[in-house]
C-alpha cells in the first residue's frame, strides 16, 4: 500500500475487512465526483515519511479543496500554486521565531523528508466543498495512526494547531512525547495565540535535548534547485 515500514504497522488496518469497504467508498467518491488530492497523491504523508524517520507530527484538518491545491500533505500546496493564508501565516511565525526568510513556494516536502509527518485527519475532500469527507471515515485511519506513534519509544513533537487538532491530544498519552497547541494559523484565529508561540525552535530544542537531529524548517535554499 505505502511500501515502506508503515505497510507493517498498518496493517492490521490494510486487511481489515472494514477498510476494504471504506476504500470502495472513496474509490466511488472519485468515480463520480472531482476530489482532491489526485489518487496517486492520497497517502503522500505516509510515503514520504515513514515510520522509523517521524520525529514531528503536524495535524491538519483536511486537505485544500482547490484546483492543483492539495498533494497529500498537511498544509501544503503544490509547487506553483498560491501560498494559501494558513500557510503565509506559519511562514511569518517561522521568520519571527526562527528569522526564517518567508517563502513564495507552499511546497512542504522539504520539512517531511526530514521526519515530519504532515498529516491531515481527513485525506480526501470534494472539490470546493471544505470537509465534505470528514464523516466519511478517515478519522478511523488517522487516529490510529496517531496512536500507533504514541507507541513510539524514540520522542515526538505533536504540534496541534487549532481546536480540531486539540481534540488529537487525548491520544497522546506517552510522556516521552512532547505535545504543543496553540490557536490555528488561520487569519481568523492567529491573533489569538498562534502568533508568538514559537512551535519551531521548542520542537528543534526538545529534538536536541533527546539527542535527534534538528529539523532544518527553512526550505528557501530548496527552491534555489
């Protein structure tokens, strides 16, 4: 499914009967409607970021509901398109925290080959109709991958932003984990705590502080390429 180490913790998942038949829904969703992200791009978090390299987890909601938007990852967009509002505010807290250059690029690869899983609890949405798969099932699949990392013996950030993301901590029980929320970036709510919360150096200290590479958030040099 994956092909990586995610196809094993998974897969009690993968073979349930349950999620074959989930799996037939959405297969029928994107038979007759236009749903993002493409096919191919649905599992992209778990793809790029497999299980043994996550050291940070972002939650998203779920993915942009845009034409060429979303790619499969947590607030990410794809290269070329517009920097989305939640996004052009993460990149001001990442230059008032870290003095991080704001980017014009929305591409967030970068940050998930380094071991951040950027994941949406939601994977797929139809085409300009925001949270139209939320009661679709997909939570059923992102909880338990949240729980699957809580099982993880080498310690992970889990920045929730907002209060859907909130509602995640309650999975999160390993004390070896370290959990950060604020408000969501959203221009609706960053005035409110988000800006100022400095998630980007706390995550890179606790990372060094447990003897793990830092992330390196700034992917400016990457758009040089």
């Amino acid at each position: 499914m994956i092909q990586n180490d995610w196809d094993e913790k998974l897969k009690v998942v993968w073979e349930s009967e349950g999620f074959k038949k989930f799996l037939s829904i959405v297969d029928q969703e994107y038979q007759t409607k236009i749903i993002f992200p493409p096919k191919n791009y649905v599992f992209n978090a778990l793809k790029l970021t497999p299980f043994h390299k996550v050291k940070v987890v972002i939650v998203g909601q779920d993915p942009y509901h845009g034409e060429h938007e979303a790619h499969g990852l947590s607030f990410s967009v794809q290269k070329g398109i517009k920097v989305p509002p939640s996004l052009q505010n993460i990149y001001k807290e990442l230059q008032s925290d870290l003095n991080i250059p704001i980017r014009n690029c929305g591409d967030l690869t970068g940050w998930a080959n380094q071991g951040v899983l950027l994941l949406n609890a939601v994977l797929t949405v139809v085409k300009d109709t925001p949270a139209s798969h939320r009661k679709l099932g997909w939570e059923r699949l992102t909880d338990y991958i949240i729980k699957v990392l809580n099982e993880k013996e080498e310690p992970i950030v889990f920045i929730l932003w907002g209060n859907f993301a909130k509602a995640k901590k309650e999975l999160i029980t390993n004390p070896k984990h370290l959990v950060l929320t604020s408000a969501h970036p959203s221009p609706f709510s960053a005035n409110y705590g988000f800006f100022g919360s400095k998630p980007f150096s706390k995550t890179n200290e606790f990372l060094k502080q447990n003897n793990q590479e830092p992330i390196d958030w700034d992917l400016n040099k990457l758009d040089q390429d």
